[in-house]
C-alpha cells in the first residue's frame, strides 16, 4: 500500500536534489507550501495524511510521461500566476 508520507518524502528528496544537494529544512518546505511546520512533519511521518495530495498524485500517475510534463508546465504556470 503507498503511503502518501513517502510521496511526500521522494518530493523533498528530488527537490534537495533540485538544489544540488542542499538541505531544504521542514520549516523552509512547510513556508513554501504555506502550512505550519507542525502539519509538514505529520505528512513525511505519516501522522496526517492530506487526502487531495494523493489523489492528484494518483490523477498525475496515470498520465504518460508527455502528458505529465505539459500538464505539470500548466499546473506550475498557474500557480505562480
């Protein structure tokens, strides 16, 4: 069974590794989401698991990889709009 926090766990991973290795602490991660510090570590340690970011990673998971990029391109636009 997937568990969401390791989802969240391969993100904060990829994106530590986004920034040629630099540590991104919970507290940085959890501002750039805009949730309390608190609510980020019950995500990577699985003590609350946030409903909707699993189901967009399931809706992301069955797209092929073209569709996922162009689709991640709109998503990314959006959101710094």
């Amino acid at each position: 069974m997937t568990k969401i926090s390791d989802i969240f766990n391969i993100l904060h991973n990829a994106l530590e590794s986004k920034n040629l290795g630099k540590k991104i602490s919970q507290s940085q991660m959890a501002d750039d989401l805009g949730v309390s510090m608190r609510t980020y570590q019950d995500w990577r340690l699985g003590i609350s698991k946030p409903q909707a970011a699993f189901a967009v990673c399931k809706m992301l998971c069955e797209l092929d990889d073209d569709e996922l990029i162009f689709t991640l391109k709109k998503i990314k636009k959006i959101i710094k709009e």
